[in-house]
C-alpha cells in the first residue's frame, strides 16, 4: 500500500461490521486476534485493508508478559510477579503469530505495554524474532510507547554521577532514539502507541492527549505510519497532510441511537471521507477518540 492517510475501524460485533459495510470510501478494519474464526474470517472477506492485534493477551489475573514466583526468603515464602521467562514469551508470541498466519491479514501490531515504553521496546525484539522465524502472510508493526515519555516527562531531573548512559534531556531525544531501535531491529512500519488518556469524562473513558498542533510537531520529527486512536474529525487535515494511518473504535457507535440531538441527521462515519473544508472545527468533545 502507498503511504496515504487511511482510516481504519476497529470492529468486535457482527452489527457493528454491516454498519461499516454501508460505508463509501477507503478504509481499514481492525480486529483482535481472540475473535471467532467465523468473525475473522468474515473480516477478511471485506477486501479491505485488515489489520489484527494482541489485544495484549488481556489476562485480569496478571499482566500477560508477568508470572508467579515464589522465592524463600528470611524463613518464609515470598510471591511476586517477574518478568516471564524468555522461552515462555517466546512460546507466546508463536501462538499469536500462528493464529495470526491463517486469517492472512495485511498488517499485525507487534505485542506491547501500555506506558513501559523499554518494556514494549525488549518484547519487540522477541516478537520480531519469532515472526521472522518463517515466512508470515503480513506485515509486523512495531509499537512505540510514546505516551508516558510525552506525558509525564520530569523536565528537572538530573541523572546521578553513576547512572548508565545515555541520558536524554527531552521527550524528543529519547523517543527519537527509541523509534530508531525499532527500525535498526527490522520493523519497517511503525505505529505510535500510548496516546489515550483515563477521561471520565469521554463516552468511552479515553482521550487523545494530545493538541493538534502538538500532534502536527510530533508527526512532522517522528514520521509514523499509524497513530493508534488518533483518528478523530477533528485531527483529519493533520493525518492527511502527514499521510499516516489512524484508528478509532468510538465511530462505530455514533448515531442517532447513541445520542439524537448530536447524530440523529448525520452520518458520522461518512464524514470522515469528507474533504477538510467540510471537517468540524473539533468543539464537539465526542470528536475525540
């Protein structure tokens, strides 16, 4: 595919899937891999561009890439969660990939963690070296954290006389070094990850962090391919002008069901193929992703 701005639905219900069947232009659709074989099989057959993720092996009892060690410490036994083991994140990432090898999508988000930007970075490495372990049917996007450096960057910190280099002075200088890493370990797509905010405020609990002109600044130095819940009416001009690819799950839900004073006389899926001068001026806050 060439590099242009593509929207692209993420998509979990049968319902939700004839909604997006409705609509005219081009886009993508996104699913997780712990769908039915009957439903993503179905996704296949849209001939839309499919992209599938982990949906990091979501696990309530612990986090995915953790387990339970017991150790005997001063005369009692002490739990505590460490990082899984090499093999066993390998074995993993396998059986994702497997799966991921007999829907043949076009694009598979490489496994992450939500705020661990160096975690996500070490977990990258194993997966890509499993993918590449034969030939796949897809592409293997890598996903930088960038979020928690953006965020909650300490802009007085001070490194101590014996801390380890390098050490970065600025979101950009770290987030720059970490985005090369992905490219020097062979991802040649790369998605920007960790952009959603806790909003109670938001329909769906979320909210793009993010400004648009600070969105416009980060996209111009770093050159995604894909801003994960990036896509919103509000930011097309600066997806499109940057050609990058963007996702959201909210479209998918706006009608006149949903709300009839804000959607009963519009298609809010169909605006998003509109050209930028009919795009919204971004007051609505259901506009974010």
């Amino acid at each position: 595919m060439e590099r242009a701005f593509l929207p692209v639905f993420a998509v979990n219900r049968l319902n939700l899937l004839k909604k997006l069947q409705k609509v005219k232009g081009e886009f993508g659709i996104l699913a997780t891999f712990i769908e039915s074989d009957n439903f993503l099989t179905l996704l296949r057959q849209q001939g839309k561009s499919y992209f599938i993720d982990s949906g990091v092996f979501e696990d309530k009892g612990k986090p995915w890439y953790c387990e339970l060690d017991c150790m005997f410490i001063n005369g009692r036994w002490v739990r505590e969660l460490k990082l899984t083991d090499f093999r066993k994140l390998q074995g993993q990432f396998k059986t994702f990939f497997d799966r991921c090898d007999r829907f043949e999508p076009d694009y598979v988000f490489a496994p992450d963690v939500i705020r661990e930007p160096l975690l996500s970075l070490h977990l990258a490495r194993i997966a890509w070296q499993e993918y590449s372990s034969k030939p796949r049917p897809y592409q293997l996007i890598g996903v930088v954290q960038v979020g928690e450096g953006l965020y909650n960057w300490q802009d007085n910190f001070q490194p101590h006389l014996e801390a380890l280099l390098p050490h970065y002075y600025s979101p950009k200088s770290f987030l720059a070094s970490l985005i090369s890493e992905y490219k020097e370990i062979g991802f040649q797509k790369i998605a920007l990850g960790g952009l959603l905010r806790a909003e109670s405020t938001m329909p769906m609990g979320l909210k793009f962090g993010l400004s648009n002109e600070q969105l416009d600044e980060l996209l111009a130095w770093s050159r995604p391919d894909f801003v994960l819940g990036g896509l919103a009416l509000s930011r097309l001009e600066i997806l499109k002008k940057h050609r990058v690819w963007a996702d959201s799950t909210n479209w998918l839900w706006w009608d006149a069901r949903y709300d009839q004073q804000r959607f009963g006389d519009r298609d809010a899926l169909q605006e998003v193929f509109a050209t930028s001068d009919n795009t919204s001026s971004g007051n609505d806050p259901y506009e974010l992703a």
